[in-house]
C-alpha cells in the first residue's frame, strides 16, 4: 500500500527561517532606501532656494588659485556696513552699492565683514547670508573701540581709497560704514590692495557688483515662497515671456519726499515701447514704479497682459507717509527688483533700484534704459 512520507520538521523549520531572514532583510532594506530617499527629497526642498542672480562672469578664477570668498572666519576685528537709526541710507538701489563697497573694504583690509540694517525693518526679514557670513552679533562689539563713518553722498572720499592704508586710518577693532556709493573702481587702483583684489581686477565695476551681490545674499523662506507664487500664477507656461518697465517719476503724491525725476508727458515712449509687445498669447507685461498713477495708466493699458506684485508703494529710506505693514512693502521692494533681473526684456529708468536689477541680469540682450522721454539700449 502507497504510504506518503511525513516531512522532516526540522527540514521546514530551517527553510522557514532562511524564508523570514530574508523577508526581513529586504524589509530594512527597503526602509533603509525609503528614508534615504524621503530625506534626500527634504534636504534638496530645503535647499532649494534662489540665490539673488549673478552675471557670472570671470566664475573661474585661476590666478593663483585665488577663492572669492574667505570672510567666513572669526577675526578679532570687523567692518560693518551699518544703516540703524534715523540718518538717511538712501533706497535699496543706494543701499546695495553701499554693502559691496564695504564688503570689499573689508576684503582690502582682511577684516570679519558684517551687515546691520534695521530701518525700517530688520535685513533678516527677508535675506539670509549665501556664501558669506555676514550675520554679526551686535553683543560681540559693545566692549571694542569702534569708529563711525557716515559718507552717505560725500564723493570726495572715494578718491582717498585710490592710495590710503585703511588699517592705519582706521586702526580701531570695529568700523561702521554707512555709505551709497561704489568704491571698486578706487579701490582696485591702490597698489596695497592688488593682491586682496586680484580676482576685481579682470572684472568690471558692473561684474564686480553682481558677483558680491551674489555672494552675500539668498532669499529667506518667506520670500522665497512669494517669488515662486508669483512666477507660478504669472507665467504658467514656458513659452510666455514677462516683459517689464521699471518707472521712476520721483516727487509725485504716492513719493512726496522725492526729487522729481520723470514727467507724466516723458512716459508715452514708454508705453510705445511696451505696445510693441501686444500678443496677449505670448507676452505678460510686468510694471514696478514709485507713483500709483502710472501704476493705474500701465493697468489700464495694458489690462489683458498686465501682471503686478501687489503692495503699497514705497521708499526704503522714506516709508512711513501713512503707509500700514511698512515690512511687508519693503519686501515688495525687494521682491520686484528680483523680477525685474528675471525678465526677458528689461526698461529700466535711471536710478541706482532699476540700474543694478539690469547690472544683476545673467542676459544683458534685450535691456534697455529710459531718460527724460527717450529709450535707449544698454551699454
């Protein structure tokens, strides 16, 4: 009679195990490459944040192997570039010249560089250092001896940094500099500073200014999601370009405090210029400007293309007019200069806010600049 053979109970149990460790292993595995993964997504979603542009000229700096940056250390001396209080600094066209002139003040003479800005609002509110260091504890320098500049339109001073030994005009541990003007032409030109200013050499005012801007700031989270809302609502869709106008008037109701700088008759070449640019299929029109009537006239014009980034108009230096969230239209300000280096073409006016937005575009093509009713290329 057939009889079935019982199976060898420790022959299952041995292939049962193997089974399990297996299983087992594959599952750690699996976990193992789930969280790497999961981990990888979240650190390059918190990374991923613009850096302001940089024209990128010169990136590669082979004399001597010489690194751009090299401020990220804990000297026992600093320079700051300071605009705290109620002295004027100037928009924040004349504040960015200021912060590269001191930043390379600071490269000259081999100090910690450092940035205060709390007027109106504190600079942490809305950029964060990039490459640089420039967050400095206010706690660290109440105890040193320290020396105030104050050079804010004062033009007889950048001829002193063509030959002046900085460290011996002023030797003290910490200075603070509030200036608008650009000093990298003057200092390139002194022969003590040659090697400190070796990479400045091969590159332009303009370059030079692009490339420190770039250095030293990045957007905060908070920005950096508004710009990304903007530009996602706005421009949907590749094949869509964002032509913009930046449109200074000067003294008008909206900017009281200005010097007067446009006239309303000047601006019909611009909106000449801009209706060159009429298929609603392929162009947004993009318009920053200091008076809310050019900004109601560009609206009306321009209805069906017309994209804004909403907020109060405002003077960094001259915000308060009974304006309400003074914060949040500085960060309007900042917000619209970074637009305006994204543009595919560009109309600036003359003022240093749309200027060094024009100095800070990757692609000079396509930039333009408007004076008293003409348009011309940029140089």
């Amino acid at each position: 009679m057939f009889r079935l053979k019982m199976p060898d109970f420790r022959v299952i149990a041995v292939v049962s195990f193997l089974f399990l460790l297996c299983t087992w292993h594959q599952f750690i595995v699996d976990k193992q490459c789930t969280v790497t993964t999961s981990n990888q997504l979240k650190q390059n979603s918190m990374d991923h944040f613009e850096e302001l542009p940089s024209d990128e000229v010169n990136e590669n700096l082979s004399i001597n192997k010489q690194e751009l940056v090299h401020l990220n250390n804990y000297r026992t001396k600093y320079i700051i570039y300071y605009c705290v209080g109620e002295k004027t600094c100037g928009g924040w066209g004349d504040r960015q010249l200021g912060i590269v002139s001191v930043y390379l003040m600071a490269l000259a003479m081999g100090r910690r560089f450092g940035i205060m800005i709390s007027k109106p609002c504190e600079i942490s509110a809305f950029l964060r250092p990039n490459k640089v260091n420039w967050e400095v504890d206010a706690n660290e320098l109440h105890s040193l001896e320290s020396r105030y500049l104050y050079l804010i339109g004062n033009k007889e001073y950048i001829p002193l940094l063509q030959w002046a030994d900085l460290e011996t005009l002023y030797p003290e541990d910490v200075v603070y500099v509030t200036t608008n003007y650009d000093y990298s032409n003057a200092l390139k030109v002194n022969v003590r500073y040659k090697e400190q200013l070796l990479w400045a050499l091969q590159m332009s005012s303009e370059s030079v200014f692009a490339k420190v801007m770039n250095l030293l700031f990045r957007f905060n989270n908070v920005l950096q999601i508004h710009l990304q809302n903007f530009f996602t609502v706005n421009i949907p869709r590749p094949y869509i370009q964002l032509v913009c106008a930046q449109i200074r008037i000067g003294r008008n109701p909206s900017m009281p405090g200005d010097e007067p700088r446009n006239t309303m008759s000047d601006l019909q070449s611009v909106w000449n210029f801009l209706s060159r640019y009429n298929n609603t299929s392929k162009y947004k029109i993009f318009v920053t400007t200091d008076s809310e009537e050019v900004r109601a006239i560009a609206s009306e014009k321009f209805a069906s293309q017309f994209v804004y980034n909403s907020g109060e108009i405002i003077h960094v230096d001259k915000p308060y007019y009974g304006k309400k969230n003074v914060c949040d239209n500085v960060m309007k300000v900042i917000m619209d200069q970074y637009i305006l280096t994204k543009c595919d073409t560009l109309l600036v006016s003359r003022s240093y806010f749309g200027e060094n937005a024009a100095i800070m575009r990757k692609n000079k093509k396509n930039t333009f600049i408007f004076k008293t009713g003409e348009i011309f290329a940029w140089h």
